[in-house]
C-alpha cells in the first residue's frame, strides 16, 4: 500500500493503488495524472470535501464567461453524482475526465442530469423549459423559437416515443443526436477553457 493517502477522518477519500486502479478504469486518465489531482485535491480540500465557495470557483474555471446563480444549481447535479450535496474527489475527477476527454455517451449522461431537475430519471417539459430558460440568459444557447415553454412541448411531444408525457434517457438520447446544440452547448465552453480547471486545483 505504498501509494496509500489519507484525507481527514473520511476512510472513504483515501486513495488505495486498488482504487487508482479504479480511477483510472473510470476516467482513462494516466497513473501520474490521477495522483497529481488527487494531490491537489488534498492540499486544497483537507477534509476531502469541495464545500460552497470551492464548488463556486470550479464553476468558475468551467464557465469563465460567467453562469447566473441559477444555472449553477444545475450544474451541480451533473457534478455530485450521489446526491449528497457535497463533490469528493470521486465525483470532482469522474467530472474532470468527462469534461477533458469523455466519449459522447459519458457526456449525454451528465446532460441528462443537467436537464433532469428533480432526479427522477426522466426530464419533463417543465424540466426541459427550465434548463433551455437559463441557458439562454447565460448566452449558451439561441433557440430558434425564444417561447421556451413552447419549445420544450414540441420536443417532448416529438421525441417521447412510449407516450408517457416524458423523456427517458433513451428518448433524450434520441433528441441529443437530432438536435447536437442540446448537449454540447453545455460542454462548449469547457472545451475551450479547459486549461483554467488546471489553475484553480
Ligand atoms: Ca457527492
Ligand atoms: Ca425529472
Ligand atoms: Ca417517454
């Protein structure tokens, strides 16, 4: 257990080489990478933990342009995988490889929870009209018609194949390779200001 590390009191965060093996089956990233994160993740969140303000500045460094108080909630879903309120090194670096190098099903997925609000599974057209709303007010997304909740009925009407009033993740994926914008809209910036995560971890 030569690589082991310790974070705080939380047995969970400490880095085991069985669980940089984990890491690097998750995220593809090198051996030396997954350690120089974890070492800054140490060094920056002791308790092995992003609380509020470090969650704020990661938004910072994945959206430079600014993102209205709002949509952060949103994106905070696509980071905090187990729902616990908190991001732990897991979550931050599962984050990181999809957003640095993710294949596009790895990137539907956190999309899909970007638009599912309320975690159920599936998105709704409340959901959808949210999510296109505040997009638009950080400029990421122009929609052809502006009428956001009118937007999201004809979506959900067109691509809710089993008629149940909803998008399954099936149905979204369906929509994402008919309609790209859905998906990389979300993740445009990111691509080019990926070298800013580097400088505030
Ligand atoms: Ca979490
Ligand atoms: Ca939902
Ligand atoms: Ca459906």
């Amino acid at each position: 257990m030569g690589q082991e590390m310790s974070v705080g009191e939380e047995g969970d965060a400490s880095m085991s080489p069985a669980e940089l093996k984990d890491f690097q089956g998750l995220t593809c990233f090198s051996e030396d990478d997954i350690l120089h994160w974890y070492r800054s993740f140490c060094l920056k969140f002791p308790d092995g933990k992003m609380g509020g303000d470090d969650v704020e500045k990661l938004y910072t460094a994945l959206f430079p342009y600014g993102t209205p108080a709002r949509f952060r909630e949103h994106v905070f879903r696509m980071i905090d995988a187990d729902h616990d309120g908190e991001i732990d090194f897991r979550e931050f670096l599962t984050c990181l490889a999809v957003v640095m190098n993710g294949n596009s099903e790895q990137k539907l997925r956190r999309a899909f929870c970007l638009y599912d609000v309320d975690g159920d599974g599936f998105i709704t057209e409340d959901e959808l009209s949210v999510i296109f709303q505040q997009m638009q007010l950080t400029g990421r997304m122009v929609l052809a018609n502006p009428q956001h909740a009118q937007c999201a009925k004809n979506i959900v009407g067109k691509f809710d194949k089993d008629g149940d009033g909803k998008l399954d993740f099936e149905e979204f994926s369906k929509l994402a390779k008919t309609l790209p914008p859905i998906v990389d809209t979300i993740y445009r910036d990111v691509d080019q200001e990926r070298d800013n995560i580097d400088k505030t971890t």
